[in-house]
C-alpha cells in the first residue's frame, strides 16, 4: 500500500532552539530510544532477529526512466534492515551485513559508515514494526518523479516561491524545484563537484554550504544525511527545512522535524 508521508513538526517540534547537537549526541538520543521502546515492548530478548542487506538496484529503485540516480551510478547503496516482518532503510556508501538479536545489535558502536547506515535501518524496522512511523520503503521505477512533482507542489502551496538550497543530488526533486524555484545545491560527490545539472552548478559541501544556507529562504535536505551524521548541521536553521525520503523516517519522527516522502510505502 502507497502511503503519503508529510510529517509536520509544527509546535511539536522536539529539538530545543538554540542548541546544537553533535554527531555523537545525535546517535546517542536516537540509540536510547531505540533501547527505551524496545524494552518497553520486549524486543531486547535473543529470540528478536534483526537482518540487514543491501538491495539491488532493481530490488531498490525499480527502472525509472531517468539513470542518474546515485544508486544506479553505484555511488550510494539501499542498505535494509528486516525486523519481525517489517523493512528499513538506510542510504550508505560502506554496505555490510548483520544478523543477530537486538539486544546484541544495539551493543554495537556507531563509528563506521556500515555501523551508523545499519542502525538508521534498524531503527526504521522496529519503529514501524510498533507502527510509530510509515513510508519506510523507497519509491520504485518512476515514483521518485512523481515525488519531485509533488513537492514543488507542497513548497509552492506552503512557502510561495522561495530561494531553495539543496542538501544532496537528488536528480528528479533538483530538476522540477530548479523548473520553478532560484536553486542552489551542494554536494558531497567529488565527481558531481563543479558540474552542471538541471542548470544548477553543484557546489562543494565542505565550502560552500554556509553560504548556501544564508542565500535561501527554504532548505530541503536529503534524509540520508541522518547516516552520515551531517543532519546535524540543518537541525536548527533559522528557516524552513524540509527532509524527505525514507533514511529519515524514524529521526524525523524521534527529533519533530518536517519529513517529506509521499510515494514509499
């Protein structure tokens, strides 16, 4: 079933202004929730199993029309977690496997890559197996074009038409917000780096983002920054920040910021 996933955090908002969390503080909240409600709900016992793989392309993207998605280049992999029948899903560039009891899974550092991508997914199947959040599986074949329709269509409804910074390539959103929108993006990728797309020039995370952000009036990040554990840089902006897609499904609920992801399931 297609679920429409706009989490607003409105007042509800949970991180404190004025605040800033590091990485370390960030995995830290999100590990003892994860070990709070899985205690309360008696998910810690060995006979929990947790699995974790990383899907093919096709298993994780379908066939859009459009091959430039990162996970068809082969840059980035849909790492998924499987928990008492119910799936999460983290973006991470160090694919791994684990298999184990929750309780051993959460003993685990959270120092790699594989380690942070592999406890974003985890954490996204036990809170969908409690059924605090949806939208935990990535759209499929031309879905990811229908979404980057739509929030055009939520930005243009919700903020008029505001100068929009891009956090991540994020091909099909880049192309239909800079069809409408003044944008700027900046990347991670050295190859995406100083090249043209959508006519946008990607700009340098590492130097640019400052700048970036005080340009815009609207921020949309990619929820894969919750694996890498940049999402701390955009927590407390003093401006609209939208996340969107499924990494972030568990996170945004935990810490009440705005996710957008309307075609998961």
């Amino acid at each position: 079933m297609r679920v429409a996933v706009i989490q607003t955090a409105g007042m509800e908002r949970h991180v404190d202004r004025g605040y800033m969390m590091d990485k370390d503080q960030l995995y830290a909240k999100l590990k003892d929730y994860l070990k709070r409600v899985a205690t309360e709900n008696d998910l810690m016992k060995d006979k929990v199993l947790v699995k974790g793989r990383v899907l093919s392309n096709k298993e994780a993207i379908g066939n859009p029309t459009r091959q430039d998605y990162p996970l068809l280049k082969g840059k980035e992999k849909l790492l998924q977690a499987e928990f008492k029948g119910c799936c999460g899903q983290a973006f991470t560039d160090s694919p791994g496997n684990f298999q184990g009891t929750l309780s051993e899974f959460l003993e685990r550092p959270l120092e790699s890559n594989f380690e942070r991508a592999s406890f974003v997914a985890v954490l996204n199947a036990v809170m969908r197996h409690l059924n605090l959040i949806d939208g935990t599986i990535h759209c499929k074949d031309d879905e990811p074009e229908e979404c980057a329709k739509k929030i055009v269509d939520h930005i243009k409804q919700n903020y008029g038409n505001p100068r929009v910074a891009m956090i991540g390539l994020q091909p099909a959103i880049l192309a239909q917000c800079s069809s409408v929108f003044k944008v700027r993006l900046v990347d991670l990728d050295p190859d995406n780096i100083g090249t043209i797309k959508s006519g946008v020039l990607i700009e340098d995370a590492d130097t640019n983002t400052k700048e970036v952000l005080e340009w815009a009036d609207l921020v949309l990040v990619t929820g894969s920054t919750v694996a890498n554990g940049t999402i701390v840089n955009f927590l407390e902006l003093d401006k609209p920040t939208i996340f969107y897609g499924t990494s972030i499904a568990g996170t945004a609920k935990i810490l009440g910021v705005d996710r957008f992801c309307v075609c998961s399931s």
